[in-house]
C-alpha cells in the first residue's frame, strides 16, 4: 500500500502542475497526444457500439481498419466508455498519462521485491525504471509510457512460480495479455522476453505442479489468441498500404549506436544542458536520446561487484541488460551485423517497429533492477536504521533529480488544448477539413470525439497514399475540378480552418467564389462550412 501511495504521489509530483490542469492541458506537446486521447475515445465507442467491427474507425474515411494504422491502446477502452467529447477525451488521457508512470514505478518495486531486493532497494528500482531520464522524451507516446504491466507481469509469474501458486501465475499472464493490448511496440517485446525466460525454464528443468501446468497453458492460449486477434488488422494494413512498410533505411535512421546512451533529452533539466554536444550529433533526438541515469548505472555496478542478488539472477540481469541495450542500438548502416538487424530481417513482429530505441524499455528495467540489488546491499551495511532511511530516501531523490523536466516554476511542458471552433457531430458527414496539414489533422482527429463523424482526415505513423492524393485533388479548393473529386469520392461535407490555413495552398480559399460549383457555404465562428448540395 505504501508502494502504491508512492507511485501515485511520485506521479503528481513529478508532473506538476499538470494535475491541476487535467482536462485542459496535455503533456509535452500538441503532437501525439491529441490522436492518442482520441485513440482511447474511439475504443471506448468501439467497446460499447461495434465491437466487431473495432478497427474500422472514423478517421482516414474511406479506408478500413485505420485504427491500425498506429498502437490501439485497446488495453485502455473500459476508460473510453466513460464521458464523452474532446473534453472528456483529455481528462481520460491525462489521468492515464499519471497513471502509466505510477504504474511503472509500483510494477518495477513487486519485481524488485520479488527478486530479493529490499524495499528500500525496491523503491530504487521503481524510481530508476519510471523516471529515467531517457522518457522525457516519450512524455508524447502514451503507448511508450504504458510499460507498467511488464514488470507487474513478470512480479506476479515469479510469485507464482516460486511458491507454486497457480492464480498468480494466471494473474501474470492476464497483465501480460493486457500490457500486448495497448500495443505491440512494447507487446512484441514482452512477448519475446516471455519466451526467452520460457526456454530457460525448460533448460533449467523447472517442473511445476499439474495445476501450474494447467494455469500455464491456459495464460499462454490467452496471451496468443489475444496477439493473434489484434495482429489481424495489422497484417490486413501492411498487406493494403505497402508504404506503411518500414525499410532498412528508414530503420538505420532510428539507430545511433552507442553515443545514445550518452545523450539525454534536451528537456532534462539537470542532464540535457551537459549532453548537448553529443545530442546535436544524433540524427534523430526523438528516438536517440537514450542516457539511463548515472546513479542507476553506478548502483547496478555495486551490484555485481558487492553480489547484491544470487549469482546466477546477478549474471542472468546483467547479460540481459547488456543484450537489450545491443539491440536498442538498431544497425546504423555501416557494415556490420546489428543483432537488431537479424531480428528485423527474421524475427516475426520486429519488421514494423521503425524505432529500435524503443527497446530502451527492457534495458532500463534490466538496470533498475540491478540498481536495486545494489541499493540493496550498499543500505544493509548502515547499522542504524535511520541512516538507512535517509540514504534510501536519497538515492530515490537523486534518481527523480536526474530524470526531471522541471524548467524554472513552470513544471514540465503542459500546453493547453485549443477547443473545437464548431461542433464535429452536428455536421453530415463524410467530412474533409483543411488545410491538411500535421498539425491540422491532429486536432481534427481530436475534435471528431464529438460524435465521432465520418472523416477523411487522420494522424498516424505513417501517411496513407489516399490522403496525399486526396490532398493533391483539391489544393485548389474550392474548383470545379476539387468539388468534381470530392463528390465521386462521396465527401458532404468541407470545413475550412483559415486559422491553419497560412503557408498552405488553402491561405486564399476563404475568399473564392461558389457561384456554379454546387456548393453552398457559411460562416460558423472561426470556420467556413462547405455543403456539397447539387449533382453537377
């Protein structure tokens, strides 16, 4: 209990003052977690109105099964059938961004405790595995952050399967399932590790009781079906949008190598200032800047040398980490075999992910909880227990320190979210809004919670080639050739934000006539609404 209150202050805290902003403002940006929220909307309104038909969402109308066309975040659709609108779609994505990172922090202390660690050294493991410095920068990827259920999996199927225990051994494969749910860029991963611990079980000749068996089989057929379930889509979009593909190309662009971990987001406050040099070489920040903290580093080094676990755990956490932080690395491109890059060339599941940082989930947990081993011992030679406390209490703080965002009295970046300047739902649909542009379209997508109208727009991690071509037919809106295009595609209606509309070919599109071009237009607030109304 105490665990949980941690991670839930440590949550508010290191976030403020976004609590007292939930609803209205986002973190980090208003990139990602614009289309995010309304991922978590649509699977709430999927769950309750066409379950069976879940993927095929109201963005990028007319093409099927576009809730795919990114990580679902299906785990998170029971929050989706609470409230409704763009409003309640931000409330639900920012109490869930909370509750990612309290959940990281609270499933990296069960693993802790359950591998030997004390809870002092657990609490280590929590910090250093939610707030490493490196998830700064993902503060915008929601199914990133959703890290959680792995360590809280992997707790609960050690638990069960040191004392024999069957329901936690179910209980572990349900959190895994769940944690697959959310989305495979962290599912995929999971999934692999589960089987590599597999395997070594049956090196090691684990034999376990009928009723662990039995509980086994059945978490696995649960894990599997609901991989297979969601896969379905997916493989449907790669096989329909061949540029959804990611190339080798597009993958060495991700990889940086070794000079990554060196690197920490330009938004930490203590560490992005010092690794600046390094992080101006890397050609892609986003995804390169992966330093996990110095005195996590120097605690799972204390581990190996003072043997803070058992033998084999020490050598077993320490190889892991080691391999994962390998294969983070991506293949840069230069000659020379990447495990990576066997894994992307052979490995199912492994050819989507653009992002071989991503990986840098497993290395940090891995170091956290080698970090807690050596917390962990280096605390159990303090004879007094009120030194203990207070050097626990420090190693947490430096740890926080180290990964913090916080910019003068600020906090983190929390901008506000712009609220929809007409109603989505009041409007007939199939619906295009220009300009398209990036940032357009994310806030489009939100907005469209209103309601959920059919509509041509969509934000996703790769651009549909009918999108650019429907974006091509009508730069010239409103034209005869434009309306011509949008009516045999079968649009209704056209909404213009001229606020969006600077630097694009849409900048003059206010002020062109309708005479003769079937449509009829009016002036709703800040937008002008096209109506396509006669067969010409």
């Amino acid at each position: 209990m105490l665990a949980a209150l941690v991670a839930i202050g440590l949550a508010l805290l290191m976030h403020w003052p976004l609590p007292l902003h939930i609803g209205g403002d986002v973190p980090r940006d208003l990139g990602d977690p614009l289309p995010q929220a309304w991922q978590v909307a649509w699977d709430g309104h999927a769950l309750l109105h066409q379950p069976l038909d879940w993927f095929q969402a109201n963005i990028f109308w007319p093409l099927h099964n576009s809730l795919a066309f990114s990580d679902a975040l299906v785990g998170y659709a029971p929050f989706g059938v609470v409230g409704s609108g763009p409003h309640a779609a931000i409330v639900r994505y920012d109490l869930l961004f909370l509750f990612a990172y309290a959940l990281a922090f609270f499933g990296a202390y069960l693993l802790a405790r359950e591998l030997g660690a004390g809870r002092a050294g657990a609490f280590v493991a929590g910090a250093a595995f939610a707030y490493a410095p490196w998830r700064l920068e993902q503060d915008g990827h929601l199914h990133v952050l959703s890290s959680g259920g792995i360590p809280l999996s992997l707790a609960l199927l050690v638990r069960g399967y040191r004392d024999r225990r069957a329901g936690f051994v179910v209980a572990g494969w349900l959190v895994a399932a769940w944690q697959v749910s959310l989305g495979f860029t962290l599912g995929i991963q999971l999934a692999y590790l589960l089987a590599v611990l597999f395997a070594g079980a049956l090196l090691w000749r684990y034999r376990p009781p009928r009723r662990v068996l039995v509980a086994t089989v059945a978490g696995v057929v649960v894990l599997g079906l609901t991989a297979f379930l969601l896969s379905r889509p997916y493989l449907a979009v790669r096989d329909d949008h061949p540029e959804a593909a990611r190339s080798a190309h597009t993958v060495a662009l991700y990889s940086g190598g070794l000079r990554q971990y060196l690197s920490a987001p330009g938004a930490n406050t203590f560490w992005g200032p010092a690794t600046h040099g390094i992080r101006r070489g890397l050609a892609f920040n986003p995804e390169q800047t992966l330093f996990p903290g110095l005195l996590a580093v120097g605690l799972a080094v204390l581990c190996l040398v003072l043997r803070g676990y058992s033998r084999r755990l020490r050598i077993g956490l320490a190889l892991g980490t080691l391999l994962c932080a390998w294969l983070a690395m991506g293949f840069p491109g230069d000659g020379f075999i990447w495990p990576y890059k066997l894994l992307y060339e052979h490995a199912p599941g492994w050819e989507s992910s653009r992002t071989p940082g991503r990986l840098n989930t497993l290395t940090s947990l891995g170091l956290a909880l080698l970090a807690a081993g050596g917390a962990t011992v280096l605390l159990a030679r303090l004879r007094r227990p009120r030194m203990r406390t207070l050097a626990a209490v420090a190693f947490v703080a430096v740890i926080l320190i180290e990964g913090a965002g916080f910019e003068g009295l600020d906090g983190p970046a929390h901008p506000t979210v712009p609220k929809a300047p007409i109603a989505f739902g009041s409007l007939p649909d199939p619906q295009l809004h220009l300009p398209l542009s990036r940032v357009g379209n994310r806030r489009y997508v939100l907005w469209s919670t209103d309601g959920f109208p059919r509509i041509a727009n969509g934000r996703a991690s790769f651009g549909p080639t009918l999108t650019s071509e429907i974006a091509y037919a009508v730069r010239d809106f409103p034209d005869r050739a434009s309306v011509a295009y949008l009516r045999r595609l079968g649009v209704r209606t056209v909404v213009l934000h001229p606020e969006f509309a600077a630097g694009t070919s849409w900048a003059g599109a206010a002020a062109k006539p309708v005479a003769g071009l079937g449509l009829s237009r009016e002036r709703r607030g800040s937008v002008l609404v096209y109506r396509l109304t006669t067969t010409q």
